[in-house]
C-alpha cells in the first residue's frame, strides 16, 4: 500500500523530529548524570580522605578534655594515691560531661586499673589494655587517639597520661562509634550520603557497627576482612535506585581488627533537581512534533493539491483532452510543471491534428484520402441513413502523368476535386481513393439521384483542364453503389462503386450502377469460375447448336454453337451471367479452346455424315490477346482434316471497338488461316464502317434486339435494310439473329438479308436433337458433294 506523497514527508518530518528530540533529551540526561557521577564521585573520594582527618579532629577534642582531667590535681592525688573510688567517681564525672561512654585508667604496666563500665568491688586484677602501642605513642606526644575494637565493639580512643610530674597512669576515654557518630559525621560534609561503619566484629565476618538511618545493604561487594582494600566510588543499584557506593578502610589501632567506613550517594536524589527540566524537554517535544505535524501537513497539501490536479490533467491529456490546465502561480516549480503540461497538451494537440490531416488527407491534393472517405460512409451506414458512393475515375490519367510529370497530375486531380464539389455541391465530401480515382459521397442520396449526379458529374468534365497553355482533355467515368444495396460496409461500398466503374468505363455515356449479377469479386461468383474450371476440364460442358438458315437457297447452311452448363447443384446456368464473369477472370480462354475443340469434333463428325455445314463458334475480346489462339485453331482444323471456312469466329462488336493493334493482329492471322470473322451483336455498338473495314470480317449478325419485332417495328425494318445494303455494298453477307416469326423471316428474305437464325427456325439444340432437326426439316442441309471427302 502507498502512503502517498503527504503521508510520507508529514511522516519523515515528525520521525526526524522525534529522534532529534530524543537524542537530546538522551544527551543531557547522559551528560548531567554522567556529571553528576563524577562530582559525587570526587565528593566522596574526598569525604573518605576527610573521614580520618575528622575522626582526628573528634579525637583531638577529646584528647584536650582528656588533658585538662589529667592535669587535674584531685585526681593526681586520687591516682597517686590510689584511691580507686575517688579516681573512678572522678572518671564517671568527665565522662558524663565530655560523652565518653567508658573511661579507663590503665597502669603503667599496661594493665586496666579502673573501668568505669567494670567497677571492680574489692580491687583485683583487671585485663590488659588491649592497644599498648597507644600508651607508647601517648608517652611520646602527650596524647594519642585511634579507633579500635573493644569488647566487640568499635570506638574512638584517646589515651592521655597522669603527669606526676612523670606520668604515673593511662587514663582512656572510649567513645564508641554508634549511629549518632555516623550522623554527626554525614553533617559534616556537605554531601547528603548515608555512612555506615563495619567491622570484622566476629573472625572473618563483616558487622555493621554503626549507620546512618539512610543506609542501604552496606555490607553488599565488600571483599572479605583479610583482603580489605579502599574500593573506588561505584555505581550501584541498591533497592531499585542508584547508589555512588564507596568503602574506604579506617586508620585503626595497632593490632585492631579492620573497621571499614561504606559511604552511599544517592545518585535519584542527585538528580532530581533535574526533573523539572526532564518534563520541559518533554514537553518542548510533545509540542515541537505537534508544530512539526500541523507545519507538514499544511505544506504538503500546499505540494500535493497542486500535483493531484495535475495527475488530473495529466490524465485528461491522455484521455485527449487538451484543455489548459489550472493556471498556478509561476513561481515555484509545481507553477512551472503546471505551465509545461500546459504547452505540452497544445503541442500534442497541434501534432495530433496534423497527424490526423495527414492520416486522413492525401498529401498532394489536400483531399480527404481514402480511409476519411471509409469513415465517413462507416458514420452513415452506421446511423443506417442511406447513401450513394460515386467512384469517379479520370481517364488516361497515368498517360497524362507519364507526359506532362506528376505535379500536372496531382494539380489536374485537385481541380477534378473541386469540380465533382462544386457540381454535387451541398458540401458532399470528395476524396481521393486512388491514384486515378475520386470519389463522393452522397448522404441521402437513392438510385435516381445517384444516378443524376453521376451524369452531371460526366458533363462536368467536359470542359479541359486548363494550366497556362496548357490544355488537355479530360474524360470521365463514373461508378455508383448503393446503401442501402448490396451490402452497406464502407470497404464494400468502394468495391462495389469500383466495380460499377469498370462496367461504367465500357458504357455510353459512361455510368453505370453497381450489378451484383456481373460482379467477378463476390465470393460465389469466384467459386462459381473454379467450379467452371472443373467443369471444362471434367467436360460437363455442351454446344448446342442452332441452325442458321440460307435465305435466299432455303437450306440449313450452319450453326451457332451456344455454350450449355448444367451444374450439378444450381442446374442450368444461362451462359450470359457467366462468360462475362469468365471473360473477367481470364477463364474465357480455356472455354474458347474447349468451344473450339468440340466444335471441331462435331464438324468431323458432321463431315462423317456427308454435311457440308458451317460451325460459328463465339470468341471474346479476351481471345485476341492470346497471340497463339490462331495457331492453335490453324492445328485444330488440319487435325480434323477441316476446310477453314467452316469455321466462323463471332465476335462482338463493342468488343472489339477501341481495341489494341495486337487483337486486330490475330484477327488478322486467323484471317489469313482461311476462317471467316462475323462481327456479332451489329448495331448495338459505336462501330463505323469505316473502322470495320480495317478488320478482316466477313460477316455481320444483326443484333437481335433489331430482329425480334420487325414484322412490328418499322424503325428496326429501316435499321435492318440499310445494315443489309451497306454490308452487302461494302462486301460483308449478312446475318439476322432473333428470328421468332414468319413475317420476320419473310421480311429478311425480301430485303435480300443471308442468313437467318431464331427460335423460328429453331431454338439451340444439342447435338442429337440436331441431328432429328435436320432430318425433319423442309430446309435441307448442305450436302457435301460426293468426291469430297473429310
Ligand atoms: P449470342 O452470341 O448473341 O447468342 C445468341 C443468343 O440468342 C443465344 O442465347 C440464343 O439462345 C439466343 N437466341 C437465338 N434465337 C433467339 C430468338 O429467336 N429469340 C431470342 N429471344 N433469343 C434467341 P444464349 O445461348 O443464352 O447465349 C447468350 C450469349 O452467351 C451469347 O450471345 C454469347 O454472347 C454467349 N455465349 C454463348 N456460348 C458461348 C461460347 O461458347 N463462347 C462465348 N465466348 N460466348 C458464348
Ligand atoms: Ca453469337
Ligand atoms: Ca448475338
């Protein structure tokens, strides 16, 4: 988990803080104590080094009283005299006045003559004073003090003599060591401490003789009597406090078992004076974290309101809006941040567009390109408005390009834009979706409309294109597609409209609306060319084949053969939604060859029977462009022995309008092989006779549409006529097809027409059927003569 920008400075600040905070606190309390330590340390080392001077001092107080008794005359006298109730009286007196608990008056043989605390009734022997070199030392110097044991008990001694004027007697004042020395002894020194006084009171063993009221377990640490040494001032906790606890041995009498002072300094109480300055601090930190933490938390909100709103933005600009961000003073670097976000947005924005023109423009015209166009008829289509695409494909651009270069062209294209705008006007988006072709889309528009502009479009392009001196004529075709049609998916919708445009390339004037009927791309249709392709090579194909009659000799003198395919599944296709298709896909070629082949074989056949007939076999323009096709009809023929001449190739007449030299070629060559060319379909197309007579046709078919009602139309009898005289003027025999009555066929044969062919005479037949119509026939067929043979 995150703890986010605020959290985590707020956090730092007041942790640093603390620890700063605490490590103070922790350096004075170390320091103060550590201070404290030494000064009591020094304290007590010093007040042990006093301790002796003291006892001295005590000492050498008693030792003037104790003098002043010695010197006292009653006394003297007493002691001479040994008058032992006198002296001892005496003893009990200055004891009582100067607070020695015990007075002694020893012999000078050592020996304790009066005890005031052992009153001897009758005299007798009392013990030896124990400390003799105290007598020794109080003969040299007038006096001498110690503290020794004494009955078990530890006290101060002072021994003073008896001068008579010689000292006769000891006297020895006993003060013992018991808690009112100690305390008078701790008021002495400046130091609050507690003193205890131990002594080895049984062999080997520590006793505590006397101690301040304050003391604490003095016999802890000591080391055993024998090895007693002064033990430094220690720290030590006693009773859960600490304790400075030092133990300096006491200069004792010769001969006196150790006495040891123990003095403890209570280190709590040292340092109380100090808690009051403790709870400062503690409260300097209580309140210092508290500033600390209002302080972070206001600042970083000052950091992180600002950043937040610019992750706002920051994620606004991801989403794509490019909305200037909150204006912060530029001062400090979140303003600046805020002012860089702001321009990067408008530089992303300005690049994005540009992108975007670039992805949807093209770049030399400047027109909406191909996917915009995409776009735009997904948007309607998606809406499910209707709409019409129009695919408007200039002419001989590429010639255009090649002669005058591409700045001309893209120029000419910019202008053919403008001008499909300004005639389809309303504001319809035109673009260019391919090198030579543009196109416009027309929202709303239905068939009639789409229709409408297309022509308009056509007649818009009448005028050249017109740069300086330059001129050039421009030609144009339109493709149209509807949605609702087909199918309404942008890409299909272009598809359709280019379809459209190929048919519209070979149509007058040239328009054309989409047929799914002739559209080579649907799917069924290219599985329906592999189907052919199986079907020809499997041979399932027919010829059927319709008589065509001599008119004026009233005999059969031919055939057409008419592809027939019975598909397996889809039954009889008529031949007219599939050659075109073929034709389209470049499998015309193989059922040419096939056609040819079986024509073949059934004038051999025809031949077997001694007919003399003429077999027309239709050829697309597809055909002409394979430079082996005449060869190849050449072998055909002399495989089976044929003349050429009963072998005539059909070809339509727009097919071979506007066609290459090469096409003409090999109608040239298969010319020259002997076999006679009609020109199918006459009348319908553009062709002169002018332009035919550079073809080498012998033949021309009246279109049927000229046939079907000439007993009716006296139009198409005036047609017919003059296609019959000219043809004939002009060397061409000439064919009617589409006889369907008596009076048609009647007519033809008045106007002097050749040949005639029709559901009249007969419907296409397939080879047996034939066979039965000939022999049923009133019109006889050719016969070959006898000695001809094949
Ligand atoms: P086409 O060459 O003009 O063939 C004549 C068409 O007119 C045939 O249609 C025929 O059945 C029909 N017809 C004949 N007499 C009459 C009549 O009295 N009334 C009417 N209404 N129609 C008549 P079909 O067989 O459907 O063939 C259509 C087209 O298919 C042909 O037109 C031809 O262009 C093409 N075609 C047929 N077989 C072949 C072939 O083997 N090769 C090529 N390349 N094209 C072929
Ligand atoms: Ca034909
Ligand atoms: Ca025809």
């Amino acid at each position: 988990m995150s703890l986010g920008f605020r959290n985590r400075l707020a956090l730092f600040l007041v942790a640093t803080l603390a620890v700063v905070q605490l490590l103070t606190g922790a350096t004075v309390y170390s320091f103060t104590r550590q201070a404290l330590i030494r000064q009591g340390q020094a304290e007590l080392v010093q007040s042990a080094d006093q301790f002796d001077r003291q006892l001295e001092t005590l000492s050498q107080r008693l030792a003037e009283g104790g003098k002043i008794l010695s010197l006292d005359y009653a006394l003297r006298q007493a002691v001479a005299g040994k008058e032992h109730a006198t002296v001892l009286s005496a003893l009990r007196n200055f004891g009582r006045r100067i607070g020695a608990a015990r007075m002694l008056l020893v012999n000078l043989q050592g020996g304790i003559e009066i005890d005031t605390e052992r009153p001897r009734d009758g005299g007798g022997e009392a013990g030896a004073f124990a400390y003799p070199a105290l007598l020794d030392a109080a003969a040299a110097d007038g006096k001498a003090a110690a503290v020794g044991v004494l009955d078990g008990r530890v006290h101060r001694m002072v021994v003073v003599p008896v001068l008579a004027p010689t000292p006769i007697a000891w006297i020895c004042i006993l003060v013992p060591v018991d808690d009112a020395f100690t305390a008078e002894l701790r008021s002495l020194s400046s130091l609050a401490k507690s003193i205890a006084i131990v002594a080895e009171t049984a062999p080997g063993a520590w006793g505590v003789v006397a101690a301040t009221e304050t003391v604490l377990e003095p016999l802890r640490d000591l080391p055993p009597p024998g090895r007693m040494v002064r033990r430094e001032p220690e720290v030590t906790l006693l009773a859960g406090d600490e304790y400075l606890v030092m133990a300096t041995p006491v200069r004792a009498a010769e001969g006196s078992p150790p006495v040891v002072a123990v003095l403890q300094y209570p280190l709590a109480e040292a340092l109380r004076p100090y808690k009051p300055m403790a709870v400062w601090l503690g409260v300097l930190l209580a309140a210092g974290l508290a500033a600390a933490l209002v302080g972070t938390v206001l600042i970083a909100r000052g950091v992180t309101r600002p950043i937040a709103e610019l992750a706002t933005v920051a994620r606004r600009i991801e989403g794509g809006d490019y909305a200037a961000p909150p204006a912060l003073p530029d001062r400090d670097e979140i303003g600046q941040l805020s002012a860089a976000l702001g321009s990067m947005a408008r530089a992303i924005s300005e690049r994005e567009e540009r992108i975007r023109h670039q992805a949807t423009h093209d770049a030399a015209t400047g027109l909406p390109n191909r996917a915009r166009l995409e776009e735009l008829a997904g948007a309607l289509a998606g809406a499910g408005r209707p709409a019409a695409l129009l695919l408007v494909g200039i002419e001989r651009l590429r010639e255009i390009v090649n002669t005058l270069g591409h700045e001309v062209g893209d120029r000419l294209m910019a202008e053919a834009g403008a001008r499909i705008a300004a005639t389809v006007g309303g504001g319809a988006p035109v673009a260019r979706v391919a090198d030579t072709a543009l196109a416009v889309l027309l929202p709303g528009a239905g068939e009639a409309a789409a229709m409408e502009a297309a022509g308009r479009i056509d007649a818009a392009f009448d005028a050249p294109y017109v740069e300086g001196d330059l001129s050039v004529d421009l030609a144009v075709a339109v493709g149209v597609a509807l949605c609702p049609g087909q199918g309404c998916g942008p890409a299909t919708l272009l598809q359709q409209a280019d379809v459209a445009l190929y048919a519209a390339g070979r149509a007058d004037p040239p328009v054309a609306l989409y047929d799914a009927a002739t559209d080579p791309h649907r799917p069924e249709r290219l599985s329906l060319m592999g189907e052919l392709k199986e079907a020809i090579e499997q041979d399932v194909l027919a010829l059927h084949y319709q008589p065509k009659l001599d008119l004026q000799a009233g005999r059969v003198m031919g055939a057409e053969a008419l592809v027939r395919w019975i598909h397996p599944k889809r039954g009889f296709i008529p031949p007219d939604s599939f050659i075109p298709l073929a034709e389209q896909t470049g499998t015309i070629r193989r059922l040419s060859r096939w056609a040819l082949g079986t024509a073949a074989r059934q004038l051999s056949a025809w031949g077997g029977q001694r007919l003399g007939l003429r077999l027309a076999v239709n050829l697309s323009v597809r055909d002409l462009a394979d430079p082996a096709l005449p060869d190849h009809v050449a072998e055909l023929l002399a495989q089976h022995g044929l003349p050429p001449e009963r072998l005539i190739l059909e070809i339509t007449e727009s097919a071979i309008m506007g066609e290459p030299d090469a096409a003409i070629a090999v109608l040239k060559r298969l010319a020259d092989r002997g076999v006679d060319l009609s020109i199918d379909d006459f009348g319908v197309g553009q062709s002169s006779f002018a332009y035919l007579r550079r073809l080498p046709v012998k033949e021309l078919k009246i279109d049927k549409s000229f046939v079907l009602k000439l007993a009716q139309e006296k139009g198409d009898q005036a047609i017919v006529r003059s296609i019959v005289e000219v043809g004939h003027s002009l060397g061409y025999k000439v064919t009617a097809e589409g006889v369907e009555d008596e009076g048609a066929l009647a007519l033809l044969r008045s106007m002097g027409c050749d040949c005639a062919q029709g559901y009249f005479i007969a419907r296409p037949l397939a080879a047996p059927a034939f066979g039965d119509f000939l022999a049923g026939t009133s019109w006889p067929p050719v016969r070959l003569p006898a000695e001809e043979t094949v």
